[in-house]
C-alpha cells in the first residue's frame, strides 16, 4: 500500500536544507509526498528552537498536527531539528504524540525510522558534529528547480553572547570545495539557475580546512558553472572582506552585488556586550567600503533591540546608525533570553514592552528607507526571474528581480506578458511599494509589447496594490 508523507519546515534557509534531504529520503523509500497533512500517512516537522518566538512556533505546530491523529489518515508524527537537539528528553515526556524526535544532525535517520518504524528508537538524537550534507545525500528542493539553497558549511565557532546556535549545531565545519561545486553542478543540470550559498558564518567557509581564501575560491568555481545565471551569497560577518571576494561581488557577471551581513547593534558598549568583535567606527568603514567597491550593491542586515544592558541612548545609537546605513533590506528581532548563552547570564532588564516598542521604531525608519529605495526603481530596467502565477491574480505572473532574495524580500508583480518559471527576462518598474514591486515584462527579444487590453485593466490592478505586502522584513 502506497504511504503519504507531508513536511512541515520551519525557521531558516539551512532548516530548509535539511529537511529537503528527509524529503530525499522519504521518496527513496516510495513515499509519495502530499501537499496537505490531513492526507498523510506520516508528517514529518522539521523545527527551529533558535529563539523563544520560533520555539513557540515549533511546539504550536506539533501541537495542531497531533490533532490530526484518530481524526483522518495520520499514523505517524516525526518531529526533528534544533528544537529537538536542544530539548529532545523534556519534549519526548511532554509529547507522547510524537512517535520518533530526531535531532539536527540525524536527517538521514530517517530511513530508520521509515523502514522499521516499530523497531526504530523514539529518541534518535546524535552529536551535532555528525551532520554535514554531501552530494550524493538524496535531496529534493522544494522552491521549485529554478532557485534552490546550497549549505557549504555546518556550525558556527563563533561566541556572540546571544546566539545558542553553537550549542545544537556544533563548531564551524566546512564541506570540501568539490563536493559543494558537484551538488550545484547536479542542481543546474536539473535546471537551477540561482544557487543560494548558506551557513551560519558563511565567510568563514574554508578557515577550518585551513583555506584562507576559501569563500572566493569556492564562489568563482561555483560562478563558472555552464548554465547557472545567478549567485546569491547569504550570512557575512561584519569584517573586512576577502579582495578576492570584493571583485567578484564588484565584477562578476553571475555573481550577484547582493551583501546579506547582520551588524546586530550599533552601540559600542552593546557591540562589546553581545561580545560581536569589532565597533561601530569599524561597521561604519566596512559599509563604506563597500558601497564604494562594488557597484549597484544591494545591502542587506538584521539588528537585535531589548538586549540585557541596552539603555535608551545604545537604542538611540542603533536608530541613528540604520538612518545613516540606509540598508536596502533589514530584519529586526527582539532580544530572546536564551539559556547556555553568555547573554543568559546577564539580567533580562528591558521590559517586554520596550522591546517591541524599540523594534516598532526601527522597522518604521527602515520602512520609509525602503519605499523611498523602491520608488527610485520605477521606470528602470531589471533583470526578474520568473516564478510562476502571482498569489494576488492567476492573471498575472510574478518573480524577483536579483536584488530580491527568495521568500525574504518581495516580489515583483509582472502586469503583462507570457513567460515560463525559470526564465531570466527584462523588466520595466512602474509601481512601487516599500517591499514589493510592480513592471511590464519584456518579451524574448527585450521588446515591451504591452497589449491595449492590458493597459485597460492596469488601473483596476494597481487599485489591489495595497494587498501587497508591505510590513517591515523579520
């Protein structure tokens, strides 16, 4: 009899990895994969247990799927990932529905406990050190085949104060250049024209090998693949950047001029507390150099308000530095206690209510910085890879343009033209909210042949813009 399976991934880009090669597995072993739970046999939920927000997340999506079972087709519930690596023994007492807890570094275990459900451990929950992805893992992405996420590395040796990352994802250890170049290679044949390169400390790629310039070896190999269009690098530390790696960011056609790094805070006295190595005079000389290097760069962060110590004036320190950084794309957290951080240690004196209070304000500067930045798209020319029909319309089609990373930062709504998912073409801009944008898509041969019909309707399209997203990034 043919099992239904169902995956639930929550939390980050390399969360998503992982639980693509549990997808792997389970269609080896004849699964047949389901897009709703209630008509699966197994449902498999991969967690985050990163902060208090997306641990609450976790534990709520457990709890809604358990539900399912003695209510429909549900037999068996897997929960895995960092959650579990963290918490495994208090989850398996309060969680009697879950049937098998693997943790985030047993994704291939899985086969075990498909196999032989009956015989398999409930708890399989091995030492973080023993994950690091292959190529010849079995991996199904599942943004489609045009935009997929490549992990070149697991774990972080950092210390910030805090991150419990290092706890259930070990150190730093980095997978061998040709292994990481044979996956994209495998990828673009079956039809990637964008490769997202993750880790946790992405620049970092290469130091426990001993390669000093390991990340802009391992990009310009990667870049020269036949086919591939697209190379998005996420998760840079702030430090000075490999040169090497500056040019390609500078030069390269396939590479993108798209700088994912989290400052975190601005405040020296923070910047000290969350133990993160370098000063605002520092962060400052790094964003100038290079915007000045690189042209057209599109500069994404994230900061952390409501961390213990953090006085009205660090906030202050922080506001005016995203004023004066006008990144293109920012993520704001609240801090979350976490404990086995050095942070846990400290008192947790920001009230709940300044937090989010905190995080209003600099999401609110940021908004204005973006909508100003989007609407001085309109009437330039992009390059957009095409995803498929948009959500607001079966109408329309919609996709990213490259300075728009998949799934975090906007779409582009494409209001006329005919293209297949996975074609690179030109666009024009001519709408604009502060996360998404609207353009005219260019035919083949770059032409804009707008139908009457379409500039007819353009108006009553532009009257459903406000459905578009338009709150600040998390």
């Amino acid at each position: 009899m043919e099992q239904r399976i169902h995956f639930i991934s929550l939390g980050c880009p390399k969360n998503r990895v992982d639980t693509e090669v549990m997808l792997g597995v389970a269609l080896r072993e004849g699964y047949r994969l389901v897009s709703d739970p209630r008509e699966a046999d197994t449902v498999v939920i991969n967690t985050c247990g990163f902060i208090e927000e997306a641990k609450e997340e976790s534990i709520e999506t457990i709890l809604e799927i358990a539900q399912l079972k003695g209510e429909g087709s549900l037999k068996r519930l897997i929960v895995a990932g960092c959650l579990v690596q963290r918490y495994g023994e208090e989850l398996a007492q309060e969680l009697p529905e879950v049937d098998h807890f693997l943790g985030s570094s047993d994704m291939l275990q899985l086969e075990r406990v498909l196999r032989s459900p009956n015989k398999a451990e409930r708890l399989l929950i091995g030492h973080p050190s023993q994950w690091l992805i292959r190529a010849s893992d079995p991996r199904v992405p599942s943004l489609g085949r045009h935009s997929v996420y490549v992990k070149i590395a697991e774990g972080c040796s950092r210390r910030c104060a805090f991150c419990a990352i290092p706890q259930f994802r070990g150190k730093q250890r980095s997978r061998p250049i040709e292994d990481i170049v044979l996956e994209c290679e495998r990828l673009v044949s079956e039809g990637a024209v964008e490769i997202n390169l993750v880790s946790q400390d992405t620049i970092a790629y290469g130091r426990d090998l001993g390669k000093k310039e390991g990340l802009a070896s391992l990009v310009s190999k990667i870049a020269e693949i036949q086919g591939l269009r697209w190379v998005r690098i996420f998760y840079l530390y702030p430090e000075c950047l490999d040169p090497a790696l500056v040019e390609l960011f500078a030069s390269h056609p396939r590479v993108l001029p798209y700088i994912d790094m989290p400052f975190q805070h601005a405040s020296d006295a923070m910047l000290r507390r969350m133990r993160r190595g370098h000063t605002l005079e520092g962060q400052k000389q790094i964003i100038y150099t290079l915007r000045e290097r690189i042209p057209h760069l599109v500069f994404r962060s994230a900061v952390i308000v409501g961390h213990p110590g953090e006085s009205e004036a660090d906030f202050e320190a922080l506001l005016e530095f995203v004023r004066w950084a006008e990144f293109d794309r920012l993520a704001v957290f609240t801090y979350s206690h976490e404990e086995g951080t050095a942070s846990y240690n400290l008192e947790d004196d920001v009230p709940p209510k300044v937090k989010r209070a905190r995080a209003r304000a600099v999401e609110m500067e940021q908004r204005s910085i973006m909508e100003r930045k989007n609407r001085a798209l309109i009437g330039k020319e992009v390059e957009v890879l095409v995803e498929g029909p948009s959500s607001e319309s079966e109408w329309l089609l919609e996709g990213r343009w490259w300075g728009q990373a998949p799934e975090i930062d906007g779409k582009v709504i494409l209001a006329n033209g005919t293209a297949k998912p996975g074609e690179i073409r030109k666009a024009r801009i001519t709408h604009a909210t502060p996360i998404d944008l609207v353009a005219d898509l260019a035919n083949e041969d770059g032409v804009y042949d707008v139908p009457p019909e379409a500039l007819k309707q353009r108006g009553a399209r532009r009257r459903r813009l406000p459905t578009l997203q338009s709150g600040a990034q998390k």
